[in-house]
C-alpha cells in the first residue's frame, strides 16, 4: 500500500465512482430489469434484494468519491462486484434463447466483472 495516491487510483476511483452511483440510482428509479437478475436461490423477494443491492453501490460510490475513504470503497467495489456476479450469469441463462446480440451482451458482462474486480482492487491500494 502507498502513502500518497496515484493519479491513475484517482481516475481509476472517480470512474468506479460514477459507474457504482449511476446503477445504484438506476437499482432504485427502475428496479423491474434488475429483478429479473436475482437467483432465486436468494431468500426474499427479488425487488428487497434489488433495492438492496441499489444502496450498496450508492454507498460504495461515495466511499470512493471522497478521498479519506477511497481504499475502503475499493475493498466495498471488490465485494459488490464480485457479489453480484451470480447476477450476470442469471442474466446470461435467462438470456441464453434470445437473438445473439442480446445473448453477447450477457456473456460480455461475465469478463467485464473481472476487469472491475482488477480496477476496484487497484484502488483500494493505491487509492
């Protein structure tokens, strides 16, 4: 861990920032697609998990925003990544019969949460 964050932590965080804000506005304005993502496995209704979900992005948003809390948000972004990719391959079973664009679109977001991992983990050392 250093001392001093990196430029690259910063853009790196504000972009993180942004993403985890703007679906945790998305999670509350508009739950009805995201419900359709949880497992059923999942004990409770998709919409409390929905909205739950949706308050765990606005919070990793402004943990990463605000620089004395940054490193923890990138060790919260970890753990909201890594805790709705279960979501994505929901998202890529329930989409598994639709036309190949739509399906590509699913399996394209299965990789892209390993690239966010990688990014929130850069983040929460170096900040």
């Amino acid at each position: 861990m250093t001392d001093a964050p990196t430029p690259r932590g910063r853009r790196t965080a504000y972009a993180l920032a942004a993403l985890c804000g703007g679906m945790g506005v998305l999670h509350q304005v508009k739950p009805e697609p995201f419900d359709a993502l949880i497992p059923r496995s999942l004990p409770g209704s998709a919409r409390a998990w929905t909205y739950g979900s949706g308050v765990v992005e606005l919070v990793t948003a402004a943990l990463l925003a605000y620089p004395p809390t940054r490193r923890r948000g990138g060790r919260l972004a970890t753990l909201l990544f890594l805790g709705v990719f279960p979501g994505n391959l929901q998202m890529a079973w329930n989409w598994r019969h639709l036309p190949w664009q739509r399906q590509l679109v699913s399996l394209g977001r299965l990789p892209l949460q390993a690239d966010l991992v990688r990014r929130s983990e850069l983040v929460a050392r170096e900040g």
